[in-house]
C-alpha cells in the first residue's frame, strides 16, 4: 500500500473504493509490528481499530462518515480516552483507565477519526529525549542510535515511521515541535487556549497545549480546527469559534524576524545554521525581507520556564498520592509511609527532580526571589514578543539548535538537556502558535526544521506562511 501525505488523498481513494479502512488499518497494524523495536506504543488497540473501521468503510458508502473517516489517529500517553488506559507512561498510574473523553480526542472521533494507540512518551510530558519513560526510550526511525525528541517522541515517530496517518501530542516547551523537526514531519503547537485542555494530564497548565502531528500543513489545520472551539470544562479557552478555513495566497511579500541572539549562538549546530541561513537567501532572493532583531532575554528564557513549569508541576502532580487510584507501594505501613514511598517508588527520577524543584521555588522563602520573579520576566518576554511582531509577519528561527542527539548523550546532564528547548520555550511563555516545518537533512540524513511563530491567534497566518516556507524551499 502507498504511503499517504494528506487526509484528502486517502479519502480520494476511500471514495472510489480503491482502498478501505481495513486495508489502511491493517497496513498500519503491520508497521507497527514490524518496527516495534523503536518503542512508540506504549499500547496498540488492534482489535478495536479493525472493528471501528467496518463500521466506518459501512458509513463510508452509506455516504454518512464524517471529516476524518479513514484516517488513523495515534493519541499520546497523557490524554484520556473513556474505558482505555492512560498513564502519562509512568509507573504511578499503573493499571488506570480513564473514566472520561479528553475533549479534543471526542472532538476527532466524532468526525469518525480510528485511534490505534497510545503513545510513548516521557513521564509526564517532562524531558526533551524520550528517554524518561517508564516504558523505555523511543528511537529515532531516521537513526535509531538518535533520540526522537520529546516529550512527545512516540507520537512523533509513529507518523514518521508511517505507523499511523497523523497523532497527537501536548507542547509545554517545545514538546510538538521538537520532536517533529527530529523526526522530519510538520508539528503544530497553537495559540495557548485555542484547543480544550480537558482531559490532558497536566503538567504545568498555563503552558500545556495540545496539537497535531502530520506529514502536511494542510492536515495540521484540519485536525487544528476540529479540536478547536468552546468547551465547559475549559476556563482558559479563546472565546471565539474554531479555525475552519485558511487559504494560500502566494506571491505577496512576507517579512521574517530573526532573532540575532539565535543565529549567533555559540551553541548553534554548524549545519543548521547552514540550512538556516540557505532559507534566508531564498527567501531574499524571491523578494520577501528579513529583518533581524536583538532579544536579550534568549539565555533568560529556559530558567524562567523551568521556574514557572516545575512550580506547577508540584501542584499538579500532588493528586497522584497512592491513595485514590494508580500505583501504591507494597511497602507502605501508614498514612504517611503510603504517600512517602508510592511518590518515591511511582515517580522516575527526571519528574521526583522537577516535583522538588518546584516545591523548593514555590516555598516561603524563595517565592519572591524565584517564582515571582519569573512571572514578571515572562510578562516581559511576551511584551517584547508582540513587539517583534507588530513589525514582522513572523519570526522565523530554527526549531532546535542541533540535529537528533545520540540516545544517552545528554541523560547525564540535566542542564544540557533542558537547553534542547532554547528556541522553542518562547513561544509557549509568551502562547504565541508555533510551527516545526521539515525543510532538510544533515549530511548523516538527520531531518532539520525550521520554526514560525505569529501573534497569538493568528494560526491561519501560520498556515498560509508555512506553505511559502515549503514553496520557497522546494
């Protein structure tokens, strides 16, 4: 079976009954078998798909299926599904089902969208590698001595790895984007409270958004505009309808902010900034302008985020007590030793390291020094970001400052590991859209991706800037 780029074109060859919705799960089923090796399910709903997709090839000639019958949906580990496991691939939500539908995940299956699975990912949405799961690493399928990135790794190698058509994932600091632009395919974190939250295993809220994976544009805006819209349960939404059209209208002059402190970093990977800097030109070279901007609040951006996220995180995370469900310590004799020792055994080391950051930010006398301060660097942060783009269409930066990592490269290093967002955490400070676009590979064959970011709102901007970026780059 071919592979498929866009929902359109399986739905094409849907309609003309030249391929079936058990043929695309059966295909899919087959991939992931053959590639388990790279660790992206933390679980496959084999059966389930099979029968969800006679029930849609039926709907299919009755002329009664919906946007997405056909396509084939990978969820990440941290988003609830009724009656289906979900466990944010940590040990302490051992053996949980959910008892309710993330409104997102409703929203697809409502379109007649087939999920085959939950994805691996690392714990909690904490990490940048894919490596701190309870479930193991994931591999990169373009190297599989290579992380995928995270946290989202799973998700993003089962659409690149054509284990699925398009998945989901969460963005908290770059959690969509960087994985995608490791793993060579589109990855779409939208304006903060444009997609419901409901559902979503919380990591730090004021920055958790859940987005698409796809080997498209168009198929990001598509799944995008599903999952937007109004919810009840989500207090922190845009009041506005969802995105449901956008269109390409070429030729006109765009202008790209760049920012100085980025391209001039001393920890910038030579061959990105190769493949940077080549999109520049081109981009100059068919008249569109770049203008550069000084941001001197780059290397100030990690620590405000760790700052902000952990001190969430610890409040987040507290529910999960070994008390009322998910994992609970054999050992435990009381009260205390119950709450003591389900934490410590149930919690990888990579979240206990964040639960403990945050608790220590958030305590009485470090709030004003740490916590309060970092609120008001990230008011700055998106002051000065509206500010880049009042003058600019975007602002265009590679996603990450190197390619794929080596698997345990950077494990050791909790710092070097937490710079692996350096470019991406500003957009989710300031909850700005941000989109990873693949635009080139390494000489070793690691895909490289470029980052767009607009106003907050602005995701058909967004749309219609990164099918530029595609046409200028072909």
């Amino acid at each position: 079976m071919k592979s498929y780029n866009r929902v359109t074109d399986i739905q094409t060859d849907l309609q003309s009954g030249s391929v079936s919705c058990v043929e695309l799960v059966e295909y899919y089923l087959q991939n992931i078998q053959e590639k388990s090796h790279l660790n992206a399910f933390n679980e496959v709903w084999a059966d389930e798909a099979r029968e969800k997709a006679i029930l849609i090839d039926a709907k299919i000639k009755s002329g009664q299926a919906g946007s997405l019958a056909g396509i084939v949906i990978a969820l990440k580990d941290n988003m609830a599904y009724k009656d289906h496991k979900v466990s944010a691939s940590s040990k302490i939500l051992e053996g949980f089902e959910s008892l309710y539908t993330a409104t997102a995940v409703e929203r697809l299956e409502k379109e007649d969208a087939i999920f085959i699975g939950r994805t691996n990912c690392d714990e909690f949405a904490m990490g940048a590698s894919n490596e701190n799961s309870a479930f193991g690493s994931v591999k990169n399928p373009h190297d599989e001595t290579k992380v995928p990135g995270g946290s989202s790794g799973g998700s993003a190698v089962a659409v690149a790895a054509d284990m699925c058509h398009c998945s989901l994932g969460s963005d908290t600091g770059g959690s969509i984007r960087q994985p995608a632009a490791f793993n060579g395919i589109y990855g779409l974190k939208p304006t903060y409270g444009r997609i419901s939250r409901w559902g979503l295993l919380a990591y730090a809220s004021s920055f958790d958004q859940i987005g698409p994976f796809a080997k498209s544009i168009e198929d990001v805006a598509l799944l995008t505009s599903i999952m937007s819209g109004k919810d009840e349960h989500d207090a922190t939404l845009l009041q506005e309808p969802p995105i449901d059209n956008w269109s390409y209208e070429g030729k006109q002059k765009q202008t790209f902010a760049v920012m100085n402190q980025a391209v001039n970093h001393e920890g910038l990977d030579p061959e990105v900034k190769a493949s940077f800097t080549r999109l520049l030109e081109k981009l100059e070279s068919q008249g569109h302008k770049i203008t550069y901007f000084d941001f001197p609040l780059l290397d100030q951006m990690v620590p405000t985020y760790y700052v902000l996220t952990t001190a969430e995180a610890s409040s987040n995370l507290s529910r999960y007590s070994g008390m009322m469900y998910g994992y609970r310590s054999d050992n435990a004799t009381d009260l205390e030793s119950t709450y003591i020792k389900s934490r410590t055994e149930g919690f990888g080391p990579e979240v206990k390291r964040r639960i403990m950051l945050g608790t220590f930010v958030l305590s009485s006398d470090q709030y004003d020094a740490y916590y309060e301060k970092a609120l008001k660097v990230r008011r700055i942060i998106q002051d000065q970001t509206d500010q880049v783009l009042d003058n600019a269409d975007a602002i265009l930066l590679p996603t990450t400052s190197s390619p794929a990592f080596g698997l345990g490269e950077k494990s050791k290093d909790p710092v070097s590991m937490y710079l692996a967002d350096l470019f991406t955490v500003q957009a989710n400070l300031a909850g700005n859209p941000a989109i990873s676009i693949p635009v080139s590979k390494t000489e070793e064959g690691l895909p490289l991706g470029v980052q767009l970011m607009t106003s907050r709102g602005s995701e058909n901007d967004l749309y219609s800037l990164s099918r530029l970026i595609e046409e200028v780059n072909s």
